[in-house]
C-alpha cells in the first residue's frame, strides 16, 4: 500500500527534518509511526497526504509513485483524522459531515447519521453548531468525516487525543474494525498504549531517522532482560527476588510457603523507544 | 467541478450569513441611501451655484444678471473675495466696460468650466455662448459623485474586510486544512469565495446606483458602473484573501488595512475630488480604477482597450500570488 524508500525533507537550508526514512506499509496493516514532538511524524504524513512537495527518494501509494497520481482520485481513496478537530464551528455534525461528504462520489459515502450512532454521539447534538461540543464530541465527528468516504487509506494522527478511556476503547475497536474490513490505517501517535494495542507493526522516529522498526510483540521480546520477579511469603516474612526466567523451567528455585504474584520484566514500547532513541516521547 | 463549487459556494453563503456580512451590506446600504437623500444633498445645497462668481461692475452696465452673482463694491473688495473663496469662486471686472475674467488657477479643464459658467450667468446674450458639457442638473451630478464615492468606499473596506473576517474564522477553526485532503480542485476555494463577494458587491452596486441616483438614469449608466464594480471588487477581494493568507491573525490584518487606506486609498480621494494635484497620481492603479467608476457614473465608461487589459493581468497575477499563498497556508497549518 506505501513504500517508501531514502525518503528526505528539508524546510530550510539548515532544517532537515527527514533524514532517509525507508518503510513499507502492507494492505490491510495497521502501522504506527511513533515519536516525539519534532521528530518527522507529521511531515512524513504530509508528504503521504500530498501536502508537502519538493521531498527528495522515492514514496508509492497504492502501487504508483506519488508524484505521478492523480490529485482527486488519490484523495477519493483516503481519509484523513488531524491531530485537531477542524470542523465548521458554527455548523452542526450533520451539516459538517455533509458538505465536507459531497465533495466524493455519491455511490462511495456512509450514511452520516449511522456513523455518528457508531461513533455513540449523543443524538441531541446532532443539529447543533459544533461550538457546543465538547472536544470528545468533536473528535467523534472528525473521525466520522475521515471514515464517511469509505477511504481505503486510513490516516489517522493521535486518534485518541481529547477523548476519555471509554472513548479511546470505542476508537481503538472502530479502527480494528476498519482493518478488519480490508482498510490500511496509518497511525501517527507518541501514545503508546494506543500503539501497542492497535499496531501490527510500528516504526520509533527521533530526528528524522527511523531508529526502530517491528511488531510490538518483537520489540518487546527483543528489548526484554529476560528477568522476572517473584514475590513470596518464607517463614511468615513477604520478600521480593528477581530471577533469569531461565530458572523457572524446573519450578521456583528457592524455598517459599506462598507465592503471592510472578512478574515478567517486559519492557514497555516507551522503554524500548527511549532506548533507541536516547529520550522520552513527550 | 460544479458539484464541488456549488458546496464551496453554498457553505460560504452560510459562514458570510452567519457572521452577519449581509446585514452590514444592507445595513449600509440603508444608511448611504438615507445619507444621500435626507443629508448630503441638503447639506451641499443643490440650489447654489457650482462656483461663486463675484462682479465688480462700476459703471452698472449690465442688466438681469443671474442672483447667483455677488456684486462687489470694489475691486479691492473682488480681490478681497477671491482671496477667501475656498471653492473655487470665479471673479468678473467690468472696469473697462467689457467682462474680465479674474481666477485663481487650478486644473486647465476645470478652469475653463469655472470661467463658462461665471459669464453664462451674465446673460450676454449675442455676445457669449457658453460650452455645453452635460445634462446633468447640479443636483444629479452631486447624487452620481456621492454615490461613486460611497460605493468605492463600501467595496474598498467592507468587502475587503468582509473577505478577511470569514476567512481569519476559517483559518482559526483549521478547515483550511482539511480542504486539502478533499478531492477538489484547490482553486474553486479561492474562486467560490471571491465569486460570492463579486456578486455581493454588483447587487449592492446595482441597487446603491438605483436608489441614489435614480432608476431612468440607472438604466443607462448601470452596464459601466457594474464593469467598474466588478474590476475594483475581484481586485479587492484577492488583495483580501492574499493578506490573509500571509498575515498570522486579524489584529495584523487591521494594521495592513490601515496602511492600505492611508497609503493607497486616501490619495486617490484627495486628488480626485479636491484641488490637491499629485504630479505622480497617474502611476496609481486605484487611480484609475476610481477615475474609471465615477465616469461610468457620470456617463462616459472608459474605452481604452490598455485599461481593461491592465485590469484583467492584474486580475490573474492577482490570482495567481493568492494561489501561490493559499497552497503554502494549507501546508504550514497544524
């Protein structure tokens, strides 16, 4: 669906953002692109979205190089969700969502109405100006602006940004539910619960240099100490030891009366992040 | 392509409503009508000559001379007279038993105007005949003048200021960011908007021009005012949308406004409605555009082939620089 190959951006002489990022995503992924504040993030999906010209190697989307698509029938095929909520403040989510839909073909669009119950918004507001959302509400209607086209291109930035636990699990199933459906979805996050929960594969960007690629799953294992941490009650004292989990094959290798929990001590994908890149994400 | 700008057009009409431009069009346009018919014709007396004219006539050889003549005593007195005459009054010596004329100079053609129109109202017969120029009655050519002034002061400002306040909400919100990612040709966004206040500004001029300066004479002078309009509206609203585009928030906008008054407006005011001559004026493209609506106005539209050809390049150069920074604004927003 993407390649993207010794791909560079500068925005001035001395401002190199993008220093040769290489990176496939395949249909039907979910890819999280991961970093910092600064790091490239967002330039790098400009230049997917046909914001940003003038980059230097080479990016394809859906199987043709960028420069050669066609504009219009490249933004038929995608959707898009801005880290903000940028809607028509004195128009309602309907009337949002319907002009913002009548710039595709008629027979490619979702019924907005439908898409916003899926999105639970509260049906009152429906016919209200969106000044009077709050910005969970607001983050529901974007989302159902990015998906009302049917896009098989998903673009999605801090997707669960301004909303609240049980909207970020209502988020994080819809967009499991859009690969589900054969879309390629492009996340872009310094979340990384959100990353590791969605992502099939996910890059760590710092400086304009991909620094990490893999699935969650191996990042993790590849970055774990192998180390686990027991926690038991000996003799009436509660006491704590850390082991290689090398050692557990022939069961718990000291004495113990009550074993009280086992913790493996896996990284978490921020741990991993710093490691690589030598700094946190926020 | 007509789906897409009917949307564009359609959500403009509401955001243009929405922020109440309508209303201050029509609240406007009330007001300017009301100004003209109960204040400034009134106020400038359509009754009174077009330039006071002083006579000194010692011997009292002249009989059944207009009453807008002023008699003078003396010679000092005329010169007197003349010297505090602040609109352009004309003086007559009849020391030597024939009419002298006596002025201070000002604009060649209008100086000749000045001296028809000061022996005209001697009533000599035989003697003197005076040039005519126009139909226009003084009262008529006053509604014409204010009504041009109004209507380039109403396109200037408002529309101009009525482009920026819609589109410093659309930046503020970040739509503009999202138009990017629609499968629409960018170029109806900048066309739907300036197409909407063109039609704004022919509507407010059309109908500016029918109440002001009447429907008979509107009839005939419309078609040129209208062509005037839309020049002067299509330039002012892109010069709008480029200092949008380039400009970070509305308060930079008043400033850049500002200068824009000051520095491009007012002189074309002052050297075309009052004595003040500008040697380097005809270097000013508002000039021209401001010459070519009030002699749309006044019945002679402009014919020159280079004024509508310098119009329409500035028109697309216009267009182009407004792309240009519509397309940077677009990648820089977020």
């Amino acid at each position: 669906m993407i390649e993207v190959k010794g791909l560079t951006f500068s925005y001035g002489k001395d401002k190199q953002a993008l220093h040769g990022l290489d990176f496939t995503v395949e249909d039907g992924e979910i890819f999280g692109f991961l970093g910092p504040n600064g790091s490239g993030k967002s330039t790098t999906q400009k230049i997917l979205t046909g914001i940003l010209r003038g980059y230097g190697g080479r990016v394809s989307l859906f199987g043709e190089d960028r420069n050669n698509i066609h504009t219009q029938d490249f933004f038929q095929k995608i959707g898009v969700l801005f880290e903000f909520p940028y809607l028509y403040a004195n128009l309602s989510a309907i009337d949002n969502l319907h002009y913002f839909s009548s710039f595709y073909p008629k027979e490619q669009l979702r019924e907005a109405e439908e898409l916003l119950e899926e999105l639970e918004f509260k049906k009152d507001f429906l016919r209200r100006p969106v000044s009077s959302y709050s910005k969970g509400m607001r983050q529901r209607v974007s989302m159902a602006r990015a998906l009302i086209s049917n896009p098989k291109l998903l673009f999605l930035d801090e997707p669960t940004s301004g909303l609240d636990p049980a909207g970020a699990v209502l988020f994080r199933r819809i967009i499991e539910k859009e690969r589900q459906k054969g879309t390629t979805v492009f996340v872009t996050t310094h979340n990384m619960f959100d990353a590791d929960l969605l992502c099939d594969r996910v890059a760590f960007l710092s400086n304009g240099n991909i620094v990490a690629l893999d699935t969650p799953g191996n990042l993790k294992e590849q970055n774990s100490s192998r180390s686990i941490v027991v926690e038991y009650v000996y003799q009436g004292w509660r006491e704590e030891r850390t082991i290689e989990a090398s050692e557990l094959k022939a069961g718990i290798p000291f004495a113990c009366d009550e074993l009280i929990s086992v913790h493996s001590q896996e990284p978490t994908l921020e741990d991993i992040f710093i490691r690589y890149a030598g700094r946190g994400l926020s | 392509m007509w789906k897409n700008l009917y949307a564009l057009f359609k959500k403009d009409c509401r955001m243009m409503a929405s922020g109440k431009f309508f209303f201050v069009a029509l609240g406007s346009l009330l007001l300017y009508t009301v100004f003209i018919h109960f204040g400034y014709l009134k106020f400038m007396d359509s009754s009174a000559g077009i330039y006071n004219v002083y006579l000194y006539d010692p011997a009292g050889t002249l009989d059944g001379i207009s009453p807008f003549v002023r008699l003078a005593a003396s010679r000092e007195e005329l010169d007197e007279a003349l010297a505090r005459d602040t609109s352009g009054g004309v003086g007559i010596s009849m020391t030597d038993g024939r009419p002298d004329v006596i002025l201070y100079r000002g604009a060649e053609k209008a100086d000749r105007h000045r001296v028809d129109y000061a022996l005209s109202l001697l009533h000599l017969d035989g003697e003197y005949t005076p040039e005519v120029v126009g139909s226009n009655t003084p009262e008529m050519k006053q509604r014409r003048e204010i009504t041009c002034e109004l209507l380039f002061i109403e396109i200037v400002a408002v529309g101009f200021l009525g482009i920026a306040s819609v589109l410093f909400k659309e930046k503020q919100m970040g739509v503009i960011r999202v138009h990017v990612i629609m499968p629409l040709e960018k170029n109806l966004f900048i066309f739907s908007k300036v197409m909407l206040f063109l039609l704004t500004d022919l509507a407010f001029a059309a109908l500016m021009t029918i109440f002001n300066v009447g429907p008979a004479e509107a009839g005939i002078i419309l078609p040129a005012v209208l062509i005037q309009t839309a020049i002067l509206s299509l330039i002012m609203a892109l010069t709008g949308f480029g200092c949008t585009m380039l400009l970070k928030d509305f308060r930079q906008f008043s400033l850049a406004y500002l200068a824009i008054a000051l520095f491009v407006a007012t002189p074309v005011f002052l050297s075309a409605n009052t004595s003040i001559k500008m040697t380097w004026i005809g270097w000013h493209p508002f000039y021209h555009v401001y010459m070519g609506l009030k002699n749309a106005f006044f019945g002679m539209p402009v014919t020159s082939p280079v004024y509508y050809i310098c119009a329409v390049c500035a028109i697309i150069l216009l267009f182009g620089i407004v792309g240009a920074a519509f397309s940077r604004e677009m990648g820089r927003e977020g």
